[in-house]
C-alpha cells in the first residue's frame, strides 16, 4: 500500500510522533493506522534511552498556583510541534499541579502520577511520542498573594515564557500588571541586595576600565562610574526599573501607590541556557520521501 503525505500527517497528529517515525510505522503495518500506533509504543519503549541524549530545547513553562504558593515548570521536548500537542500539553499541566507538593525538581520528579512517577510518565511519553523529553527544573514562590502571567500561551496556563509575582497583600490588577512587566522586561533580581554580588564586580570593573579610557581625573572618574553603577542596577533589578505602565514611575514607587509590597517572582522562559543544535527541517521532508 502506497504511504502518502496525508497518512503520515495524520498519524503524526495523533500520536506526536516524528516525521520518519510515523512514517516507517506506517510502511511496516502497510497502512494500517492503529497497528501503526500500537508499533510506535512497541518501538518507542526500546528507543527512549537514545532519545534521550538528543537536545530537548523547545517545550513549555506551566504554572500553578494554589493558595499563596505558585510554582513554575519547565517540561521540554525537542520540537515546538511536540508543545502544541494536546496530550503533551494534559500531561504538562498533571506535572505542573503534583509541583504544588514538593520542593525542588529531583522530589518533582519522583512525585507520583495517577499511579506512577513523573519520571516514568515522562519515560512513557517519550516512547509514544517519538521526542526526548524532560522535566528541567521548577521554582515556587509564596506571598500573602501570587499572581501568574503567561505569554505566548499555547494553552491555559503554559507558554513559552510563564510569570510569577508575589505581593505583600491582595491587588490582583496590579499584580498581573507586573507580572507582564516582568515578562517584558527581564530583571535579573528583585532588588540591590539580590543582585548576583559577582555580576555588579564584573560590571564595575568593566565601567572603570570605560571610564579610564576617557582620560579624566580620577575623582572625576569616580563619579562617572558611581552613576553608571546605580544605572545599571536600576536596569537590572525589578524594584528599580521604569514601570512600563508607567515609565514615570519605578516599579517600587508604582508598588506604594498599588499598596501593596512586591516580594519575590519567578521569571522561567522555555530554553534559557540550553544550546540548541540548528535543525534543517527541508533536508528532514526530502529524506521522508526518499
């Protein structure tokens, strides 16, 4: 039986698994599309240990609060059409709800499942869908109030870039306002005192090294450099940063109009720090019609 484009698309849809995956199960059952599905899970068993060394950059950030506890998730996979499936996106927010109950990822990871660890839901996934997958890290927060924010949503409460924000009391508008103020803006701390103590030393000796440049006295270059030092830690910190709602207004200031104390937040975005490997998806579809 003749496999067509449509038939692999169809059985790639309905499963997540790969291109040539979905394709040589195909071939192997002549066209038979729910005995191509039972050999995708036979198969896929026997070669999720080698997907596993395969770069899983893509993915979602989910996020759940309960009470004044939030916690944020990092599942990834290899490719953003794996984070558009339905079934990945159900099991991402299973993950993202057990995350409520433990401390840091290696206890998140043996959380149980409806029956079995998330670790082993992840192993069965991996094997169903054909793509490396992992649960890369979670962070939680508390607060008298937590407020989340998700951009680029794929589906409710997960995206690509998924917010929390901890305040001192209840303002959910002004939370979410800062929420996606954070999303934009990226601090690096929550104030000063947070602030990476080798990042700013990195930072002033590069702004001294600037300043000697220009040749000015040195109490002159003192100045120049206690300037561009509050600056910088304006720009990196939330507290010190423009609102975006308005720019007339650090976040701190906006935070005593709001009345509220904002005490912590967790920014996690899909992929930050991993190095991805560049895919050439023409090369991928002119060998699945090989």
């Amino acid at each position: 039986m003749a496999i067509t484009a449509a038939m692999v698309k169809e059985l790639r849809e309905s499963t997540g698994a790969g291109m040539m995956d979905a394709k040589k199960a195909l071939v192997e059952n002549n066209g038979d599309m729910e005995a191509a599905v039972d050999w995708l899970r036979t198969k896929g068993l026997a070669k999720a240990a080698k997907k596993a060394g395969r770069t899983a950059a893509e993915g979602l950030v989910a996020v759940a609060i309960e009470g004044g506890k939030g916690v944020a998730v990092e599942v990834n996979s290899e490719t953003d059409f794996v984070a558009k499936n339905e079934k990945f996106q159900a099991m991402v927010t299973k993950i993202a709800g057990a995350a409520l109950n433990v401390a840091d990822v290696d206890a998140l990871k043996a959380a149980d499942l409806g029956g079995k660890t998330v670790e082993a839901t992840i192993t069965d996934a991996v094997a169903t869908i054909g793509e490396n997958m992992s649960v890369r890290r979670m962070a939680s927060i508390e607060g008298a109030s937590v407020l989340s924010y998700i951009h680029n949503a794929a589906a409710d409460n997960m995206g690509k870039i998924g917010v929390l924000v901890a305040l001192s009391a209840e303002n959910e508008a002004f939370g979410k306002q800062v929420a996606m103020h954070i999303a934009a803006a990226n601090p690096a701390a929550l104030g000063e005192a947070d602030l990476d103590a080798a990042i700013v030393e990195k930072e002033r000796s590069i702004q001294i090294e600037i300043a000697r440049e220009s040749g000015k006295p040195e109490q002159v270059i003192e100045k120049m450099i206690e300037g561009r030092m509050k600056k910088f830690i304006a720009e990196s910190t939330l507290l010190g940063q423009a609102f975006v709602v308005n720019p007339d207004l650090t976040v701190e200031a906006a935070a005593k109009e709001a009345g509220v104390e904002i005490t912590g937040f967790i920014r996690m975005e899909v992929g930050e720090g991993i190095e991805k490997e560049e895919s050439d998806f023409a090369a991928e579809v002119a060998a699945m019609n090989q």
